[in-house]
C-alpha cells in the first residue's frame, strides 16, 4: 500500500502525542477517532468515558457494549444506553442500523443499577424506547425495588408479568396497590379484584373506580375528588352529566382532550364538532366513527398544523388490507397521512399515496414504508433531504432508484446532477468532473465516492465549502503526509482521525 495509504512510519514520526500535543489537540483526535469506521474494539473500549461521541455512534461492536455493561460507572453505563435502539443511514450502498443491547445486555445493565430510580430509567428505555422485554429476573428486581415511587411506576411497564402485578396488588405502599390495579386490571381474578374494590386506601379505591369505568362510568363525585386527572378525560367512560359539563369547559386544551375520547356519546361529539377552537375540531375529525361526509364538515376550515403525527387507531388497522384501502381514500389527509406510515402496504394503496395531493402524506410514505413507488422517492427526493427520525429516506429507500440515472448528470437539479454517480455504469471520470462542480452539494457527493482521485482530493482539502473540505480529510485516498499534517493542526484533527486509513499503530498512539 506504500506511503498513501499512510504505512509508512516516517511520515507520522514528526507529530505530537500524548502531553505533548496539548489538551485540545488530543480530545479533537479522541472525538474523532471514536467515529472512526476501522478503529479496532480495543481503541473503541478504550474511549469509553473519554470520548463524549461515541455514545451516538450507532454502529458500536459488541464488544464496546460488553466493556460498557462491566464499566464501574453507573452514570456512564446509564448515558451510553439512552442512544441504543435507533436507526441511522449514511449512504444509498446500506443504511447503518444501529447496534442496540440485546434483552439480555438490558437485563444485566437494569440489575447492575444501584440506585433503584435509575435502574427504573434504564428499564424505560429498554422497553419503551429500545422495545427489548427485560429477563424475568430484572422485572422482579424493579417489582422489588426500595422505592415505593419507583415499584409504583414499574407496574405500568410493558412486559411486566402478571405474577409480579398480582404481588405488586398486595404492595404495603397504596400508592404501588394503586398503580398494579391501573396496570393489571384485566388479568385480576375475582378474589384480587374484590379485595382491591374493599382496600382502605382511598387512593385504590379510586384507582379500582377508573380500572372499570367500562362497567362503570366515572362521576362527577369521583373526578372532582381527585387531584389530578392525567389521560382521565381522553381515556375513560365518563358519566353523561360530567362529559357534559366538561364539554363546556373554559380551557380549550381539557375540550380537546374529551373530543378524543372514544366513549364520547353522538350528541356531544356534534357539539365538539362547532367548538369556536381550532384544536377541538381537528381532534373531532379524526374520530373513527365519522363517516366521510361527516368528516368533510368537521373539516370545513381546518389547516392541519403543526407537526404531524399518526392517529393510534388508524396505525392499530395497518395490518387490514381493507381498512387502509378505505382509510387511503379519506377526505382528511392526517388519517391518509398515518396510512402512510404504515411498513408494508397492498401496492395498489402504495400507489394512491403517492399521488396524493397532501406532500406530508407523500413523505411519511418515502420515510416509512417498504412499498413505496420509485418514481415518488425520486420526487420526494428533490425537496427532502431526511429527519433526524429517518435520515436515510427517502435516498436510502431500498426502492430509490439505482439505473438510469446517468441521464441526470447535466441536470440543472443539483438534486438530481448529483445521483449520476450512482449509477452503476458512472465513470471515475465523472466523479472528478462533480468535484469541480458549481455547486457544493454535488461536490460533497463526490468528496464521498471512493473513486474519486488522490490529486482531486487534495485538492478539495482547499475547497470554500467547509463540509467539503471536511470529507476530504476523511477520503481514504488522501496522502498519509496531508493525513499527518491535517491530524497535527486542532481545527483539522477531528475530521483527520476519522480517515479509515490512518494506520492501527497511530490510532494506539492517540489513544495512549
């Protein structure tokens, strides 16, 4: 490999380390050696409580994680595990999932907590952010724990198995006998339920009222009685004379939660469906009982605002072919929208969603769906360039067009121009011609594509554009003397260490 691909040792031999390079210098290197695609596990265990990047970096080894779950610094181990469990894309040839702990790994970080507030944490995100379903063991641990606070808040884990919310039933606290009844109800025998019903806590008694306000309804009595009312308004079978009279609230933000609510009877929906306040109707308008005539009433003047999320009982029917044909029909985009999201979709669905007039519904199906069209991930493509949810759609969409794209590659689009490259019959010719490009966004597509020259990349290292530059300095083909030079300088240093071929030899030196 010779001198440019940065083996051989004179070229490193003037360059500072440890002390000697200074405090600044060093942590640039670190930060950026974190993010280093050909770091051994060894330097990236050895960054561990170093490096504050490399908790983002999604393509952690096993390795890593292993050394993170034996680290002695609950703190460390806490912080590294809130970023396991999303998905990153970096490029059209694969998008990088992230690497997240295994049930098990969840398990072992959960028991290896000490302090029971974190370990409740650390449990939230293994299965509400991450959806791992923790050992047994750690479920019994949280179910266990000191903190009357924390085994109140682990009955309404997912996951957690009846056994324990029966034991949990039987808590001492009231405040935990209170929060296994909300979480538990439905799997409590008779006997449970009866002794429950009977407790001398007025707090699981009240509990105990709203587990079966189905059979029955919440009062006026018990919701006036209570101190706070969370998800009680969207969520329960409320007492006529109460829903009535919330109904005529002064605060439009407790209307609108009651204008969800799935137990609402016809009268008062009608009435919800005038309210003078924006937000009100819109929540009428999703109702799932509207017939379509309806619906386009309540819509009458409504923008859908703000940002846009998928209503719960349109995402529970994605897997009904029927309903999401009916649903992708409907007059109201928000309902259309959370048909979009939907992973996998009848084609013919998948092809009116792309039509549509609604570009929001448009995005959510390049974001979520396998099954959307090319031709629409192209056009997409033009305005979007991802989220931080999805930053690989619609370009890392495994339907995105991958031929006959050389016929873009004078197009006055620099969206477009700039996917020549990655047809499979694209030249290293037209890789230097994008280099010299007007347009910066096409020269960062070339300073990434490995074909690109040795000359050309030093070359960029000059370019106006600083992300241009910064790619550059991670190309593979770069010198080794401009790689050690660029590592030796604090502004250059980071993007330097990220360069996959700095030799193992020098990582080890940075590190040390």
């Amino acid at each position: 490999m010779g001198n440019e691909r940065g083996t051989d040792t004179a070229v490193w031999d003037g360059l500072r380390f440890g002390e000697a390079a200074g405090e600044r210098l060093r942590r640039s290197r670190l930060e950026g050696l974190s993010m280093n695609r050909s770091a051994p596990d060894g330097i990236l265990v050895g960054l561990i409580g170093i490096s504050g990047r490399l908790p983002y970096r999604p393509d952690l080894p096993q390795a890593v994680l292993e050394a993170l779950i034996a680290h002695p610094d609950p703190k460390l181990r806490a912080g590294f595990a809130e970023h396991r469990g999303t998905t990153l894309g970096f490029s059209r040839t694969g998008t990088r999932t992230c690497v997240g702990f295994t049930a098990d790994q969840w398990s072992r970080l959960v028991l290896a907590e000490p302090n029971s507030q974190r370990m409740y944490w650390l449990a939230v995100d293994a299965v509400e952010v991450a959806r791992a379903r923790l050992t047994e063991e750690a479920y019994e641990a949280l179910a266990g724990a000191a903190s009357d606070a924390v085994r109140a808040d682990a009955a309404s884990l997912p996951g957690m198995p009846e056994r324990l919310l029966g034991a949990l039933a039987r808590d001492p606290a009231p405040s935990v006998r209170a929060a296994a009844c909300g979480a538990g109800w439905a799997g409590f025998g008779h006997e449970v339920r009866t002794r429950l019903a009977g407790d001398p806590a007025e707090a699981v008694r009240t509990a105990v009222a709203l587990a079966r306000h189905e059979e029955v309804p919440v009062t006026g009595e018990l919701f006036d009685g209570m101190a706070a009312h969370h998800g009680l308004v969207e969520t329960r079978r409320l007492d006529r004379d109460l829903a009535a009279r919330i109904c005529a609230d002064e605060d439009p933000s407790v209307r609108r939660g009651l204008a969800g609510n799935p137990y609402l009877e016809p009268e008062l929906v009608a009435v919800l469906a005038a309210d003078p306040d924006h937000d009100v109707r819109h929540a009428v308008s999703v109702r799932p009982e509207l017939t379509e005539e309806r619906r386009a009433g309540v819509l009458a003047g409504l923008e859908p605002s703000g940002m846009r999320r998928s209503v719960p009982w349109v995402t529970a029917l994605h897997e009904d072919p029927e309903a999401m044909r009916r649903l992708a029909a409907s007059v109201h985009p928000v309902l259309r929208a959370s048909v979009a999201t939907a992973r996998r979709l009848p084609a013919d669905v998948a092809e009116r969603l792309a039509r549509d007039e609604d570009r929001v519904v448009r995005l959510f199906l390049a974001e979520h769906c396998d099954d959307a069209p090319a031709a629409m991930l192209l056009e997409v493509w033009n305005w979007w360039t991802g989220s931080l949810s999805t930053p690989n759609r619609p370009y890392g969409h495994p339907n995105f067009p991958g031929r006959d794209l050389l016929r873009y590659a004078d197009d006055p689009n620099r969206r477009l121009r700039q996917l020549a490259l990655d047809d499979p019959d694209s030249t290293p010719e037209l890789v230097e011609r994008f280099s010299r490009d007007g347009d910066e966004e096409v020269r960062i597509r070339a300073a990434t594509d490995p074909r690109l020259s040795a000359e050309s990349v030093l070359r960029l290292l000059d370019d106006p554009d600083g992300s241009v530059r910064t790619l550059a300095a991670r190309h593979p083909r770069l010198p080794a003397p401009a790689l050690a030079g660029l590592l030796g300088a604090e502004e250059t240093a980071e993007a330097a260490a990220q360069n996959p071929a700095l030799p193992e030899a020098v990582m080890w030196r940075m590190l040390d």
